[in-house]
C-alpha cells in the first residue's frame, strides 16, 4: 500500500519511514529522550543507538510489509525528524482496526503538528489500509494529547486501570476512538 509523502505544516512532511531514517530517527529520540520519558516505556540505552533504531526500523518496516503496521515520520525540511505517528497491531476481519501512536519533539511543540499528523493518519487508515476504527490511548494527565484527539474526532470510551507500563510503572489510561466509515469489512 504505497503512501505518499504530504506537507502537514510550513516545512514538516509527514511519509513513511525508510531504511534510511535509522540515523535521523536515532537523533531525535537522543534529543527528545527527557522530554519523552514522562510518556513512554523505559527504554534500554541500547534503544537510543543506531544499531537499536535499525533494529527497530527493520522491524517496522517488516509490519508494514505485513500489513501490519504503518509507520510514518514527521520529516523537517532540513532533513531532521520531529516526530513519529504509527498504526500498530492492524487487524482486519470483523475488528478492523489499530492502535494509532505519536509523539512530537520538543522544540516543535504547540504547532499543530501533532493535530495535523492524527488527522492525516485518519486518512490513512480509512483510505489507504481500509480500517473501520482507530483506538488511542493517554496517560490520564496527558491533557494535551487528549485535546489533539477530541480535535480529530475520537471520543472517550473509558479507562483502563494499569493499563501501560510507562516510565517504571503501570499507569492508569484513558481509551479514544475514532469510527472512520461504516462500510462492511472487506473480505
């Protein structure tokens, strides 16, 4: 399912990830590792090396030609990236839906970037990998994440005690989804 790249604000594309981006991609987590560590897994330091990422990347992309996963990146006109936007755990049938996962650096914040990219990810799992729902989940004091999400259209469909382990620990998260379209599953 070939994706095509798309300018989502002034100088920042969202496309899909490449081979290439191991040592971009490497980058951005070492610069954005404070700043993401209140939302995320504790990571080995292995993770923020070039041979982590090119693990991770070959990985993805092995998902992606799966059918999956998607993995998208968020690519600056320098060259640099400033985030990541992910279906994950694609599933077809009756389900017909995925888990949809971002992050935006730090120095990029409060541009709508990340709105832009969850809306283009809508697209996506609607028009390209024919998905009937998207699901997203927030750590409950994740406000900002939450107001990206409403804006894109996904509602509250409850919490889910000890639901993540996030920086060391099991936290509680509240669940959104978006329904993208009505159609019956392909089969």
């Amino acid at each position: 399912m070939p994706i095509d790249t798309e300018e989502i604000a002034a100088g920042v594309t969202l496309r899909p990830l490449a081979r290439e981006d191991v040592d971009a991609l490497c980058a951005a987590y070492v610069a954005n590792r404070e700043h993401l560590q209140p939302w995320e897994p504790v990571r080995p330091e292995s993770f923020f090396t070039a041979a982590g990422q090119s693990g991770r990347v070959h990985g993805l992309l092995r998902q992606y030609a799966e059918g999956a996963a998607v993995p998208m990146v968020l690519a600056a006109a320098d060259g640099r990236i400033v985030g990541t936007s992910t279906l994950t755990g694609i599933t077809r049938g009756p389900f017909c839906s995925s888990h949809l996962g971002y992050w935006i650096a730090a120095d990029q914040q409060n541009r709508g970037l990340a709105s832009a990219a969850v809306a283009r990810m809508c697209r996506i799992a609607r028009d390209h990998v024919g998905l009937h729902r998207i699901e997203a989940s927030t750590l409950l004091g994740n406000t900002g994440s939450q107001r990206v999400l409403a804006k894109c259209g996904f509602e509250p469909i409850g919490m889910a005690p000890d639901y993540l382990h996030i920086n060391g620990a099991w936290r509680d998260c509240r669940l959104f989804q978006r329904i993208l379209h009505d159609r019956d599953p392909a089969l």
